[in-house]
C-alpha cells in the first residue's frame, strides 16, 4: 500500500518534485483503465489540488478513462471560468462530473446514536445516516483519488481526508447532521483540533462503512503567496495517520498565533472565490478566536451576491439572519425549515459573533437592507477600497489615516488566527 508523507518546511516542494512523486505513485497502481478523480471546487484554488488533477490527468489519459468530479459538498456547481482557472484548459469539459447533494447520493449505513452520543458528551443524541454520491460505489473504477488540502475548518476541526467523501461527496443528511454536531457541540472547540466529535463520526464511517470502496487520499499543506501557493508537503495513503501528518503540518504553516486579541480585523474576500456569505463567512470562523471583547471585523468582499449557496438555503438565511447561538437553537426547536436544513442553522450559528465583536460586510452586489437584514452592519466596498486600500497591503498588522491600528488577512480560507490567551 503507497504511503508517502513528504514535506519541506524551509523551501517547500517544486513543480518538478511534485510531477516526480505523483508519477511514483501512479505507477504503484497501473494498469489502471478507469479513475475517479475527487478534486475541491474553486473555494479551495490555493490547494494546488487544481494541478495536481491536471497532473494525474496527463499521465493517464492515454491509457486510462478517467472521470473528475469536485467535491463540492452544499456549493453551487463551478462555472466554466471556474474550471479553467483551477484546472486549466487541459482536461476537457465533458471529462467533468457535477456533485448534486440532494438527489445523486446513496445510503451505505449510520453511525449509532449511541457512539454518536458518546463522542458528544450527551450534546448529539441521534444516529447519523451516511448518504455518498453514488459513483463512489461503481465498481467499474479501479482507484477513486481523493485531493485536497489540510487545513482549520469549522465543523471538522482539519478540513480533508475523509471529510471530502462524507460532506465533500455527501448527501443532505449526512451534511446536515454532521454540521449540527459541530455547532452544537461548540466551534470554538473543534477548529484546529484533529480530535473532535465530528472527526469521530468521519473516522467511525471509514472504519465501518467505506473499507470497501478503492480510495487513496492525496493531501496538501499549502500557503499562498500573491496570485500562486507554497507547496510545503504532500501526503499520499489510504491510512489516518497520513492525515495526521498532515496535520502536524499545517498546524505549523496554516495557524498564527498573536500575542493578543485584536480590536480590528479586516479581511479580503477574492471575487473568484467568494460568492456567497455562506463561504465569505470563513472570514468570521478563521478569526472569531482573535478578535477581543468588543472589536470589529470588517469583510471587503467584492463577489458577494448572495447569502446561501443555493435559493432554499439563501432564503432561510434571509429569514431568520445571523442572529446568535442562543436565539438560533432557541429558533430551532420551534422551526420546522430549520429542523429540516441542519447544515443552514449550524451555518447560522457560525456565521455570528454572539455580540462579542460587531461584523460589516462591504459589499456592492448586496443592499445596505439586505445586509441588516441579516443581522451584520453596511459599508459601501468604494467606502473599504478608500479607507483599508486592500490591493496594496500584506498580512499583519497596519494603521489608517486617521491613525487607527487595524490586522489586515489576505485569505481567511489558509488560515486560522488565534490570540494566545484564547486557545487552551
């Protein structure tokens, strides 16, 4: 079985070096004569996964039938802008799968209400139903590759390994309750954790329910740096410990620790990347551990168009706005749209600062109404570019004309941000 955990924290790993060792593993595995290629969408463009899956497609396209479908979980299917930008004009269109969480899934088991109570501490007392799309139980693929990116996520803890079949590649079921175990159970103490309740139903399922299916992971640790990423390691199995590598990994390149809570914080959202509040709002997740008692952040974001991913999720969200922990699971019991979309009202309580530090969107594709609506302050994005001048800064700390210190963070999707006295 190939396993490779392979990393350079000084220099990072080349283009060539990364072509040499995707090349070493293929060759493990010929003759193959079909693959299933499971990338990340656009909202993960610094993952290097984008090339990695034109490398793959290159050195087997000429022997080998092979099918690539992003995992894109609740996100709205890649536009062909999208596609070209994260995976070139190499690999043709017709080669692409869509993901649809709703109606392409299948069930293959659920994890025990009572493992998933236990795990919990009594916080989740229901099984979970383990729906996946149902190409990752065709048995005409040979191997299904899973790509992406190790780094701090919300609901998981680390995004990736299994998290990109069971969310990335799940159904609404598996989705929702997944997602509610976490916001329930507290983000704060899951993000940047590998050991967590929801990481316990991943690793539960991969033990119990998908051995049988042909996986191997191929997982990044990047940063980016202008327009490109650093490609610090590359970690390829099919066992957790790879991940757990990983990990390590990313933890060192991915987490900045400050010396203190910050008042301000502003966050540059790129327009290719973030359409919605539903992603945007990894602004608030990255940086919720960061910012003191009373502070601000403020989120320029100039692809900004929507609130969910989706119109039934956008119009939840617009219904009842980010309103805080307390009000939502309050709201919760007594809703029904919200009962029945787990992963909306898990996005809702992510999505708040529960009055601890007040949240502006600045934005130009969304109204100053729609904006309160949902419970965040206005700014104009001509009124941002004038005062934060995003184009011009790097990550760190800055001051305003009017002599105002501010922390200043590129992409809040490669990051976390943590004050010291916030993380035990």
């Amino acid at each position: 079985m190939v396993e490779i955990c392979w990393s350079n924290r000084e220099k990072g790993i080349k283009e060539k070096e990364l072509i040499e060792i995707i090349a070493a593993v293929i060759e493990e595995y010929r003759p193959l004569k079909k693959i299933l290629l499971l990338p990340p969408d656009i909202t993960r463009r610094y993952s290097l996964a984008g090339s990695i899956t034109s490398i793959l497609y290159e050195l087997l396209r000429n022997t080998c039938e092979i099918d690539i479908m992003p995992a894109l979980g609740t996100h709205m299917p890649m536009t062909k802008e999208e596609r070209l930008l994260m995976f070139s004009s190499i690999i043709p269109e017709e080669r692409f799968i869509v993901h649809n969480w709703r109606e392409d899934v299948v069930n293959i088991g659920e994890v025990p209400r009572n493992f998933v109570k236990s795990v919990s501490d009594g916080i989740f007392d229901e099984p979970i139903e383990v729906d996946i799309n149902k190409r990752l139980l065709d048995r005409s693929y040979d191997l299904i590759i899973s790509i992406g990116q190790v780094v701090p996520h919300e609901v998981s803890g680390m995004a990736n390994y299994t998290k990109n079949i069971l969310v990335g590649c799940g159904g609404k079921k598996t989705i929702d309750k997944t997602h509610i175990l976490g916001a329930f159970y507290g983000m704060e103490k899951i993000l940047g954790r590998i050991d967590n309740p929801v990481r316990k139903v991943f690793d539960y399922a991969e033990e119990n329910l998908l051995s049988e299916i042909p996986l191997l992971y191929i997982l990044t640790v990047t940063t980016q740096i202008g327009n490109s990423s650093n490609l610090w390691g590359i970690f390829i199995g099919r066992e957790r410990k790879v991940f757990e590598e990983a990990v390590k990994l990313s933890l060192e390149k991915n987490v900045t620790f400050l010396d203190r809570s910050i008042d301000k914080i502003v966050v540059y959202l790129e327009e290719q990347e973030f359409k919605s509040t539903w992603l945007g709002n990894k602004a608030i997740y990255r940086t919720k551990l960061a910012i003191k008692e009373g502070g601000e952040l403020i989120i320029i974001a100039p692809g900004v168009r929507q609130f969910g991913e989706d119109r039934g999720n956008d119009a939840i969200i617009r219904k009842y706005g980010y309103v805080g922990r307390e009000k939502i699971i309050e709201l919760f019991k007594e809703n029904r749209d919200l009962q029945e979309n787990q992963s909306v009202t898990a996005h809702l309580i992510h999505g708040s600062s529960d009055g601890r530090f007040t949240i502006t969107y600045a934005v130009s594709k969304l109204s100053r109404e729609e904006i309160e609506n949902v419970n965040y302050k206005y700014m104009s994005l001509e009124e941002a570019y004038k005062r934060y001048k995003p184009e011009k800064l790097e990550e760190g700390f800055h001051t305003t004309e009017d002599g105002k210190e501010f922390y200043f963070i590129k992409n809040p999707a490669l990051g976390l941000w943590i004050s010291k006295e916030n993380f035990e």
